[in-house]
C-alpha cells in the first residue's frame, strides 16, 4: 500500500535544514521471510538527504547512514532483526515532463490565467459621510461608491444598518461608463440621505456590498451630532449655545411673566461679523423690552461661558394652551452661517379664579401700590382743587383703569384725566374738586383692588385720607361752618352772627318798604296807589328808557364774540367768559343775586325752568369752574362745543321765562 515519506532537506546555500516531503513510494513485496523495499524519488537538485521510511506495518526503519542522490533508486531487504542489507544503487535520468508531472503543469497555467483575470478585475468601494459634524435638525450624506476596470454588472445595493443613530433615506443611485485599459468599466454610485435620532459621537457601521459571489467593505468613519442649540467651531474648538426660558409655565391671565434669551460662547468666532439672535413675535402677548444686560461670564459643565441675556416681559392675553416659537442665532462662520435654535416653550395659561372677586375689581393684574397727593391744602369755597391719584407697581399699565372716587359730601367732583408724561410703571390720573362750601373738607381714603399672581388672591390697596381746609369765597354768602368737631365757643360765635343778621335783614326790608311806598305815592288816608297807564309793566320806567336790546340778542352776541375773539388761547380765559355770559343772563332775566352755581340753580328753580335744561346748565358751570381752575388746555372743538351749549342753554332758558314774562 502507498504510504508518506518524510526528510530533512540540507539547504547547501542557506546552511540549514528544510522540513521537505519528498513524495517518495514505498512497495513492498512479501517473499517468505524478506520484504524487498522498492523506494523511488523524484528531486530536481542535487542535494543529498537523509531519508526516513516508514511502511505498512506501524515500525519505522531508518537507516542513518543511508545517503543517496535525487536521482538514484535505491533497493535492499528487510531483515529480521530489522537492518537493511544489500544496498544496491542505480542512476536513473528523469525526464523533465513526465506523465505524473502534467496535471500539475496545466493546473498552473490555469492558475496564472485567472490571477491574472482576477487582477485585471480589481474592484474599489468607498463610503465618505459629509459633513462629519452636524446639529439634531440638520441632515448628513452619505455617498456609496463601487468602480472597478471592467464592466459591471448585477450589482446590488450595498447593505448597511445605522439605527437607532440614524434613518437613511435613499436619494438616487446613478451609473457612470468610462474607458479603462481599452475596455468599457462601469462605476456604480448611491447616495443616502442620514436623519439624526439621537445626539452625540456615533462610529458608523461597516457597508458591505456584494459582487459575484465576494463580500466588500467599506468603513464611513464617525459623526458627530450635537442639538440644535449648539456648535462647536473645530479651528477654534470654541462652543456657542442658546437657550430660553420664561419664569413661569402656568401663568395668569394677564399675569407679568419674564421670558429670557441667552447666547453662551467661550470664545469669539474668527469672522468680522458679529451674531445676530432673532426673538420670535409673541402674538399671543402684550410685550414689553427691558434693557439688555451686559455680558457676564459663567462657569457651567466644567467650562467657563460668556453669557449674552435679552429679557422681556410677557402678559398672555388668551387662556389656555399656548407655545412660543424658537429664538433663532445666526452665527457667521468662515465660509458661510449657522444658525441655532432653541427650544419651543410651552405655557398653560389660567383664567383668574372666581372665588373672592370683588364687585369693584377693573381687571388689574400685578403688584401694586396706589398714592394721593393735592396740589394745595387749603382752597376757596367754589374754586376747583386737582387730586392727583398715582399707581404703580409690577404688571401691565395697559389693564390698569382710574381709582373710582368715594362719595365726598358738598363737593362737585370731575375727571378723571390721564396725565401724560409718567413713567412706564406708573399711571397717573388727575381729579378736579370744587368744595361748595367752606369749612374743613376731608378726602377719603381711595380704594384700588388687583389680583396679586404670586398668592393666587385679590388684593387691596389704598391711600390714606388727605385733609383740605376751604375757606368762604368773599364773591359768596357767608359759607356754612363744618360744625362736626367746633368747640362751644363757636355756637355762640354763630348765633350773635345770626342775631345781628337777622337785624340787618330787618332794617334793610323796612327801608325797601318805606322807599317803595314813597315812590308809587301811597295815599295816606286810603292806602292806595295810583295808576299811571303810560308805566311799563315789570320794571321801572328809567330802565324801560335806557334798555336797548333784550338780554337773549346781548348773550348771543357776547357768545359770537368769544367765539370770533383769537386773544382766549388760554382755557382759564375762554372759560371764565363764557361762565360769566352765562351768570350775567341770568341776572338779566331770573333775577340771580349772587354768581355761583347753588344761586343759578335755586333762581332756575323758581323761573320754572325745566329739568333737562337746569341739568345742562349745571354741567356747563361745572366745566367751566375746572377749566378756569385746573391746568387742562382746551382745543378748537371744545371751545366750539361749549359756545354751542352755552347759546341752547339761553335759548331753553328764554323759552320757558316767556310766560311768566307774558302774565
């Protein structure tokens, strides 16, 4: 049976030994005791080696001192004891093709042929990933190509797997021919598009792709993937961030709430141009800029930041759920911009709680504080005293209205007006106060309820009373006495004053009456008085004589020339005229003994003169009064409008004096 022969080959060159198979055959053939050994080799150098058999019979013989030539055979017999005898050797030449030799030969030319094909089909993969560094709503590419020297086809598409880091989206594949070693070659090319779904530093996994029967590869490297509010610049290594955030999530209706955008960077951008943020529009908010801070510096995650705030304060204006859009940064880096967003906000805005509101709450919400102050302590009866109310305090002016006014007793109370010029926190509002009367006059306490956001309750807060001393008008009577806190002394005071009134009024009536009856000549037996037909009834006839037009023609055309005259710029002028047009009519056709209001009133009264009509006289008085005493100008159609009033007031007035004037 064929069995292996193995040898140590002596490298002559080298000087050293080769572990060689020499492919030697070994038969055996069985004649009685002795086995004849037939070994054959087959060597092409000339080398000599020590040959180690081993046959059939699991021994191993071997002769140590048993040398032959590559091309000798070499017969002997086996013994019994082991030994090999009778060693006979016999040259023998090989030719250089043989029969066993032929496979071998067309085996390597084969061989030689398809290396040679497989190098002249040399196929090349990429994959190239660009940019390497994006933001969580930006997108990446990743570019698959596969070329080789030689046409190409049946190519499928490479296969990859970067979940849960990214979604690919396939954009298009396309084929490109060229010419390559005078032959038509085929580069296949896809394209990916690479959606980040988380942030950080991710390596990409290998891309295989598979062309007749053998797998390739392709490594696309790493990326990194930072959020939308952040770039890192990699010449400068520097970090820029932004963020916002507001001071409350649940706000109240109305309620103040401060929202804040920051631009964190740790160092400057090597461009000349500077970043500029862009705020969203808050369309569901009353908006009010605050001043920019100046930067600061900050020390956050181990790095020390440059911190750029703008502030606003926000008032939602609607319930319910509402978002505030991304504040966006464009930074200027070389080569183009950046843009960084932040985050949405999103805000639950409540309505205010109906449980303890006050009947008198205007809607005012915030924290406030309410103060009064006069423009004097002490005034005359009948002239107008301004009451300035001034609130401030932390929330929207806008939803804050005028204080209303307690009752204050004898005293005629206009506006209120809004003064201009106050600071963006402060609302002031201006009252005008004509006392009716002299004496102490005391204004109340003024009541201003808001709802406070912090404690979730309906505040109040008011001013501390102010009081005012009203002295008599010397144009007017005697003006009554605030007796609510006068000593003793003062009541006897008032009564001599009242006794000897009551004296003056009774001579005074007595010589009325004794003069009346000397002029119409009473007879002093009968007691009657003469009647003289040619007398003009209801005045006197040196009156009759000397009156020339009716007191309606006179006001009318004193209230055409107010109306013409460009000398009453100032209010005060303009409405003193007017009032003492008024005042002198009514003297002329009701009698009115003193210029004041309560006089007017009481004359008008007893003239018959209707409701509507003494209303509107009374406002036109009131007007009057605060235009003369307070610092409020008047324009063109004010004027017009009072002078208009004015000559209908005559006209009712006139109207309904014509009966009495005809009985």
């Amino acid at each position: 049976m064929p069995n292996t022969t193995s040898h140590w080959r002596f490298d002559s060159r080298n000087n050293k030994r080769i572990w060689h198979n020499s492919g030697v055959r070994i038969k055996t053939r069985h004649r009685k005791r002795n086995r004849t050994i037939l070994a054959k080799r087959r060597h092409f150098n000339s080398s000599n080696v020590l040959v180690r058999m081993k046959i059939g019979y699991g021994k191993n013989y071997c002769s140590n001192s048993a040398k032959a030539d590559l091309d000798v055979r070499r017969i002997g017999r086996l013994q019994k004891d082991g030994k090999m005898e009778g060693w006979q050797d016999r040259r023998i030449r090989f030719p250089i093709f043989q029969f066993s030799s032929l496979p071998v030969f067309f085996v390597s030319i084969v061989f030689i042929f398809l290396a040679t094909e497989a190098l002249s089909q040399e196929i090349n993969v990429a994959a190239v990933v660009n940019p390497r560094q994006i933001q969580f709503d930006e997108k990446a590419r990743l570019d698959l190509t596969l070329s080789g020297d030689t046409a190409i086809t049946h190519i499928e598409a490479p296969r990859f797997n970067f979940l849960p880091a990214f979604l690919a989206v396939p954009l298009h594949s396309e084929t490109t021919p060229r010419l390559a070693s005078n032959k038509i070659a085929v580069s296949m090319a896809w394209a990916y598009e690479l959606i980040p779904q988380a942030i950080g530093d991710f390596s990409l996994s290998d891309v295989r792709f598979a062309y007749q029967g053998t797998t390739y590869f392709a490594n696309p490297g790493s990326i990194r993937v930072s959020g939308a509010n952040t770039y890192t610049d990699v010449s400068t290594q520097s970090v820029h961030q932004v963020e916002a955030e507001v001071s409350s999530a649940e706000p109240y209706l109305n309620a103040p709430l401060t929202y804040t955008f920051r631009y964190l960077y740790t160092a400057v951008l090597p461009t000349q141009a500077s970043p500029t943020p862009q705020l969203p529009t808050f369309p569901d908010f009353l908006v009010e800029e605050l001043p920019p801070l100046s930067p600061q510096t900050q020390r956050i995650r181990g790095k020390t930041f440059w911190v750029q705030e703008q502030v606003r304060r926000l008032y939602p204006q609607r319930t319910g759920q509402l978002v505030i859009e991304p504040a966006t940064l464009i930074l200027p880096i070389p080569g183009g911009r950046k843009m960084l967003k932040t985050n949405p906000l999103k805000l639950t805005v409540q309505p205010l709680p109906e449980t303890g509101k006050p009947s008198q709450f205007s809607g005012a919400v915030g924290e406030y504080q309410i103060s009064a102050y006069v423009d004097r302590n002490a005034i005359e009866a009948g002239r107008a005293l301004t009451l300035s109310v001034q609130i401030s305090g932390r929330g929207s002016m806008q939803t804050v209205t005028a204080p209303q006014l307690p009752a204050i007793p004898g005293v005629v109370v206009n506006g209120p007006n809004l003064v201009e010029g106050s600071a963006p926190t402060t609302r002031t509002y201006a009252y005008a106060l004509i006392p009716a009367r002299s004496g102490t006059l005391r204004i109340p306490a003024i009541a201003y309820i808001y709802f406070d956001p912090s404690r979730a309750v309906y505040a109040t807060a008011q001013t501390t009373p102010i009081p005012v001393s009203v002295r008599p008008n010397p144009n007017d009577a005697v003006g009554v006495v605030d007796t609510e806190s006068s000593p003793w002394w003062i009541w006897i005071m008032l009564f001599v004053v009242l006794s000897f009134g009551v004296l003056v009024a009774s001579f005074l009536w007595y010589r009325v009456r004794f003069q009346r009856s000397t002029d119409t000549g009473v007879n002093a037996t009968t007691g009657t008085v003469p009647v003289n037909d040619n007398a003009p009834k209801g005045r006197s006839g040196r009156q009759a004589e000397t009156e020339t037009a009716p007191p309606i023609s006179e006001a009318r055309d004193a209230l055409t020339a107010l109306a013409r005259n460009d000398a009453t710029d100032a209010a005060t002028a303009f409405a003193n005229t007017l009032a003492q047009i008024l005042y002198q009519y009514i003297e002329d056709t009701l009698g009115l003994a003193q210029r004041n209001i309560d006089t007017a009133r009481e004359v008008c009264v007893q003239a018959g003169v209707s409701e509507a009509t003494l209303e509107e006289l009374v406002d036109l008085l009131t007007k009057c009064d605060y235009h003369r005493f307070a610092p409020v100008p008047l324009t063109t159609n004010e004027r017009r409008t009072l002078i208009a009033r004015a000559e209908a007031v005559i006209s009712k007035i006139a109207v309904s004096d014509q009966p009495s004037a005809v009985s």
